[in-house]
C-alpha cells in the first residue's frame, strides 16, 4: 500500500494550535501512534525520495495489558 507522503510545509500546516499532530493525522501518513523520535526527518526524507526505512512500531507491552 503506498502512501501519500506530505512535503515538509504539509507537516508544518498540519499542526494543531497545541503544536501537536492528530492520530488520524499521522495515520494518513503512515506514522504509527505514538509517533518515534524522528519521524518528521523521516518524513521529509521519504518526501525527497530517499530511501528510508519503515518508521518503528512500538509494540503494547504485554503487562501493561492486565
């Protein structure tokens, strides 16, 4: 599935007053909730066409669930 990759001026105007970004924002983007550190570098890469490498998906710990 390919998704659409903002340019860095979309990031930018996307922010909320609050200077966050939305979940569903960042779902549209491919950015998984919470975002990791360094996903708007990796965005903006993604955007000049490099090469990058899936953002990281924190996995739930598994006690946090009981």
């Amino acid at each position: 599935m390919v998704n659409y990759v903002p340019s860095p001026d979309e990031v930018a105007a996307a922010q909320t007053p609050n200077g966050a970004w939305t979940q569903k924002q960042l779902a549209e983007w491919d950015v998984p909730w919470p975002p990791p550190k360094g996903w708007r570098k990796h965005l903006e890469a993604k955007w000049r066409g490099e090469d990058v490498r899936p953002l990281p998906r924190e996995e739930p710990d598994q006690d946090a669930l009981f």
